[in-house]
DNA sequence: ATAAAAGTGTAACAATTGTTACACTCTCAG
DNA sequence: CTGAGAGTGTAACAATTGTTACACTTTTAT
C-alpha cells in the first residue's frame, strides 16, 4: 500500500496538514485492507477511532429492527466514515458497512484527532463542516422518507438529479438498489415507475432516465 | 431578561467557560424574545450564527414537500438549536422552530464560535460531542421511520420508553402529536393502539402507558 | 361556570402498497 | 458461446393505512 492521497479528502483538503511532510509519519494510525463484500463494521460496533477510506469504495446500510435493510449510501474513497460518531456519548456505529471492491481504511486514534483539532485550525474547520454536511445528508434522508407515496419519493429523486427537462442522467442504482433507498418492496417501485412512464412524466432507457414534464412531477410531491 | 445560566447547557457544561466572568460580556451575542407560539425560525432560513434557546421551550418540524408535518422534537432551554448548521455548505435550517411558551433565543456569530472553539479545549469537545448527540438523534429517527407497520413504529418507540414491564411511564404527546412524529395519519395511530390494548399488549390512561407483554411488543418488530 | 377549542374513539370505505409467483431479459464468468 | 445468476415486468390478491365523518370527552380561556 502506498502512500495515500489525502488532497481530495473532505476533512483535509482545504488544510495544510497535507503539505506538511510529517504528518502522515507522525500521526498514530493504521491502515488496513479488506477484501471486496467484506462486512467491515457492523452497526452496533464501538468507534473509538476515526476511521478514514483511502482507496476503493463501500457502501453502508441500516438494518431496521425489523430485519429490513435501508440502503444509505455509497461511499467513495477518500472520505471519513462516520466522523460525527467518534465524539458521540453513546459512540456506536449508526449503519454497517460493506466493502463494494479491495479497500484500504485508515483509522486514527480519537487522542489524536484532537490534537489535529486543537493545533490546526483549517482541520477543525474542515472537520466541522464536513460534519455538518453529513447532519445535512441525514435531514435529506429523513425528508425523502417522510414522503409516503411512492411517486412522491420518486418525483423528489428524479427531480433532485435531473439537471434540465428532457436531457438525460444517469442513476447508479438498479430497481433492486433504489426499493431498498426508498424502503419499499421492488415490485411496488417497479410498478410505479411503469405508471409514471405511461403517463408520460419521465422515460427510462436502462440506468438512464429522463424527466419530461417536470411540472406534473412536482405535482406528485403535493 | 437577568444573566442567563448556561451551567446546564450541554455544550456549556463541561466547559471552563460558565467559570469566566467576562464571558457573556465579551461574547458578541445578541438575545431576542419571543411570545407564544411565534414561528421563530422558518426551514431554509439562512443559519449564519449559533442559536441559543436560554429560556422556554420550542418544538421543531420539518415540512415535506408534499407539505404534510413531521414532528421531530420538543426542546427545552437551555440548547443550542441545529449547532451543527452553522458549519455546513449549505448552511440553512433544516426545520421550522415554533416557541411553545414565551422563549429567550440567544445569537452568538460564527466568528465567534470559532474563537471559542479554537481558545478552549473543552467547549470545543463539548460542541462536538452534542453535534455527535444531535447526528445520533437523527439517524434513531430515521430507524423508526423505516419500520413500516405503525404496530411496529409504536412497538419500538414504547419499549424505548418503558423502564419495565408492567411499570407505567409518561409519554408528553397528545395522540395528535405521536401521529406526527410517526408520520401517519391520527385515526391510523388510534386503531392500532387501540388493538395493541385490545390484544393485552399495552395499557393507556390519557398520557401514561404500561408495557404489559414486552415479548410480545418485540415480535411485532420482526 | 360555561362556551369554545382541542383531543379522542370509531366506523365505512377508498387508496396505496406489499406479497407471491412466474416469465423474460441481460450480464458475466468459465 | 453458453449457462447461471441477477435484474426486470407484470399480474392477482392480501394487508395495511389513509380519508372522511361524526359523536363524545377533556381542557382552556373568559
């Protein structure tokens, strides 16, 4: 494994501690692989470190007490997994995370997060941002599933990714992968998704989709 | 409005900073008074500052797109309301804060949060330990949204509730409000809990329920 | 004390979603 | 090239929840 690249990282970017020659070599972590679909934190575990993604990508997912799985997210590297958590009073992993590829994860004793904090103000401020852009993602999260029809939570999707009426994007998730991101059964989805292109909203060519009448779409959220 | 009492303000508490004298004097903060049941804060609103509850209480909701209200929670001073907001990208409001009596709301800059984290270790562990707090509420809200049968959402939210079986505790919701904070519609919650009494599995008396059946209480979660 | 407002119980019916099943297509490894 | 597995389309039916309506009870304000 070599030496990892931290430039794109959102905790480190827009801090100096990248130029500074020594900080990889001086700052306590290790770094470990693991092989692709390997379960590599369970919800539940304790986080008593900071576990960064240097290489390869993941995805988390939550499971209900019901047994359902609710897709989250997928995570490429480089990004910290979880950050917020490692301060929390009940530090435990919120999701499970699996790895999707060969990846390589850096962990790094809370003790030193701290002294990053404390001595280096860009880190602290880049830390905290990008823990509040997670607060955000999560609030996201909450609003999709507060929606409860499923055309609604689909207008809402589609109309997020969709830059332009009529022009095209693409969405990395197959039906399967998008029932469980919404929380519902898939042939639910799948029907919706057919009634939605009947009625000529939207159309789908594969992982393609297109918005066509953004106006009736966002009907569907009222 | 007299000298405000942050002892027992989480991010305060375990700070030195309650010790210092000078410290709301120098603090560059302004306090605004609210009367009841005034919409404070709109979701969306810019978050340029830190938002100090210092006395009364509030309740936020986030209203979805399809403009149905999901009851998140009621706060009470004194709380920092989003903190972490004040951070992020795209820093707005993630809910609408409504007073539920007469409230005292304090105002303190950005600028002014990063001088105190960056001058005081413990304000500092103290912000992100509650902002860690606050990423952990959410993601338990997210969990009980996505179970889907309402018998499972009231399975999971009394059993978090209940000390023991057979020992009565207090919910501070009113039907209404419970109906709102699972996001299903007020008859929907009555029938169920209505059969869930039926069944023997729980006891009401206006505000106060008893788990009788705990075993029985976790199958509906399967 | 009393009227108004808020909250609750319940029923009939509508609407949406889940379940199960199966045929079909596509992708990818051998 | 080809078979296995993954992903998709769809249909019949079951289950759950939402909607609307109304009578009743409790709380609140004057």
């Amino acid at each position: 494994m070599g030496k990892v690249d931290l430039s794109a990282c959102p905790v480190c970017s827009k801090s100096d501690i990248v130029d500074e020659l020594a900080f990889l070599d001086d700052l306590k972590c290790t770094i470990k692989s693991y092989q692709k679909n390997t379960l590599i934190i369970r919800q539940g575990d304790i986080c008593d470190a900071l576990y960064v993604l240097t290489l390869g990508s993941v995805k988390t997912e939550m499971i209900t007490e019901n047994g359902n799985i609710l897709g989250i997210e997928i995570i490429k590297a480089p990004r910290p997994l979880a950050p917020a958590f490692v301060f929390s009073d009940n530090n435990r992993f919120p999701v499970n995370v699996t790895s999707l590829e060969e990846v390589e994860i850096m962990k790094i004793p809370k003790a030193e997060i701290m002294r990053l904090m404390m001595t280096n103000q860009n880190f602290m401020s880049s830390f905290m941002t990008h823990n509040a852009n997670r607060t955000q993602f999560l609030t996201n999260r909450l609003q999709l599933l507060s929606i409860k029809t499923i055309k609604g939570k689909l207008a809402h999707f589609l109309l997020e990714n969709s830059l332009e009426e009529g022009k095209p994007f693409e969405i990395n998730r197959n039906q399967t992968g998008l029932a469980d991101f919404f929380g519902v059964a898939r042939p639910s989805l799948a029907r919706s998704l057919s009634e939605m292109v009947q009625e000529g909203l939207i159309q789908i060519n594969k992982k393609e989709y297109t918005v066509l009448k953004t106006k009736q779409l966002r009907e569907l959220l009222v």
